[in-house]
C-alpha cells in the first residue's frame, strides 16, 4: 500500500511545475477530437464556401474554375423558389415543434405517476423514435394512400367519405402530422427526465400551502421544465429543418411546391440542374438560416443557465 502511494506521489510531483501550474493543460486533451473534427467538417465547409463562389455546373466540365463572385448568392436570394421554400420549412419546423413538445408533455405528465402500465407504456412509445426515417415515410405513404390506405379505410368503415390526404390543401399538415408521431417520444423523454430530477420538497411545501395540481404545475414544476424544453426544442427544430428523407419519399415536395423545403429544394438544384455553384451557395444561406432560428432558444437556456446560483 505504502508503495503505491509513493508512486502516486511521485507521479503528482512529476506532472506539475516548480510554481504549482500542471505541465500538461486540460486543452491539451481535446486536441485529437479537435484535429479529427476539423478534418471531417471544417475541411468540406472550406471547399463548399469556394465551390459557391464559382459557375461550377457538373455538366459543364471546366467550369468549376471559372469564378462567380457573389453570383450565386444573389441568384439564390432573389429566387421567389427559394424564399418559399425557406417559408415552407420554418412553418414545419415551428408546427412540428409546438405540437410534438405538447404531446410529449402530456405524455410524460402521465408517465410521471405510478401507474401499472407505465413502463410497458414507455416502451411503446419509443417505437417511432428508433425507427429508420425512410421506413417512417413508407408506413405513413401506406397510411394516407388514397384507395386502399388504413385511414380511408377506416373513414369508409364508418359510413365517411375518402380524403385526399396529399392533395394541394392536405399534403403539409400530413407531413407535419408524420414528423409529431416521430419526434413526440423524443419530447417525452427529455420532459419526463426534468419532471423526475424535481425537488419533491417544494411540491410538498406547495402542497401544504394550499396550491393544488394547476398551480403546483404552473409555479414549480413549469419553471423547472423550461430549460429541458429548450433544449429539446432546438434540437429537434433544427433536425426537422434538415428533414430530407421522409419529405421526399413521401410527397417529393410536392403538390406543386406546397412541401418543397429547403433540402428538397437544394436537392432539386444539385441533381436536376447539377449546379454545383449555386447548391454550395444555397447550402450556406441554409446554415445561417438555421443558427438564426435556433439562436434565440440557445441564448435563453445560456442566459438561464449563468442565472441559476
């Protein structure tokens, strides 16, 4: 025991300088994930902003040298198209969010008691997380299917007419309708998570007080969960505006443009027109586009967070 000791010791003594300070930074550790991760995305982000600055057309050979400028970038901002898409994609993503984080929390308000089915409840519930996107997009296709699908069936069963789920009028909200099935458990998780970790002291004390269930949720448990839904929220807001795989195999942005979103639209640019240039150029709008409608929610939950004691 007395020699192990002495080596810890020694080892301590070897590890820090003469004044105190460690020979080796806490920084230090990070480089390799650092230089690994710039690798994979700072090295393609590089090449995309100079690809945007080009005319370059995958069909054009030649033309990835000849220079554009900010060409593409004003082509891409004037572009009624565009400015649609961007509308389309920031409906869905807000219409997602807000109805996936009030299913999910009631959800997880209900799992929260001690209820016998609880658990087996969870699990079902989790179903649609895990699921592969491509998968989803097949079983709600089948679902909304016109002639045969499961909902018109059901709608004929009773006596109802058929609906034309993906028509012009119908198709966002059945996209949307899909994204809330699959993020809702997402939701419900985090939120169930944050109403677990709650100080049940101050419920009680809320509770002797005289507060009942309404103002016990709205003045103790709601504040907590904020912060759980904040970050729960931007994740999934900016998951749902990078959607592409679901959007596509369902409606392909269509009726029209009425699902176009911005991945659909950049997919259309890169491999119908193959312009390269301007996809790049419409890739880096996308991102600012993303940090500024995510920013406000991460700016309260760091301010929130620098508030706490």
């Amino acid at each position: 025991m007395s020699a192990a000791l002495a080596g810890e010791r020694r080892l301590s003594l070897r590890s820090v300088r003469a004044d105190g300070r460690p020979l080796v930074g806490p920084y230090w550790f990070i480089v390799p994930a650092v230089v690994m991760l710039s690798t994979v995305y700072l090295g393609p982000m590089i090449y995309a902003m100079m690809a945007s600055g080009t005319y370059w057309v995958l069909t054009e050979p030649g033309s990835e040298h000849l220079p554009a400028g900010l060409a593409n970038y004003v082509d891409v901002l004037s572009s009624p198209t565009f400015w649609h898409a961007v509308r389309v994609t920031l409906l869905y993503a807000l219409t997602s969010v807000v109805l996936s984080l009030t299913f999910g929390t009631a959800l997880a308000l209900l799992l929260d008691n001690e209820l016998f089915f609880a658990s087996m409840f969870r699990s079902i519930l989790m179903i649609p997380m895990v699921i592969t996107p491509a998968v989803i997009a097949i079983f709600w296709k089948l679902l909304y299917e016109q002639e045969a699908g499961v909902f018109n069936s059901v709608l004929t069963g009773l006596g109802l007419g058929k609906v034309a789920w993906l028509s012009l009028d119908r198709a966002f909200m059945s996209m949307v309708l899909m994204d809330v099935w699959q993020s809702t458990p997402f939701f419900m998780l985090v939120i169930l998570a944050g109403l677990q970790s709650v100080d049940q002291n101050l419920l009680d004390a809320a509770r002797v007080d005289g507060a009942n269930i309404v103002q016990r949720f709205r003045f103790v448990i709601l504040p907590h969960l904020v912060p759980y839904m904040v970050i729960a929220a931007a994740f999934r807001g900016i998951a749902t505006m990078n959607d592409f795989d679901k959007i596509w195999l369902l409606t392909q942005g269509g009726p029209g443009d009425s699902t176009t979103t911005i991945t659909i639209y950049t997919y259309k640019i890169a491999f119908s027109a193959f312009d390269m240039g301007r996809t790049t150029a419409i890739a880096w709008i996308f991102v600012c586009i993303v940090l500024t409608a995510t920013s406000p929610l991460l700016f309260h939950l760091f301010k929130t967070s620098r508030a706490r004691p």
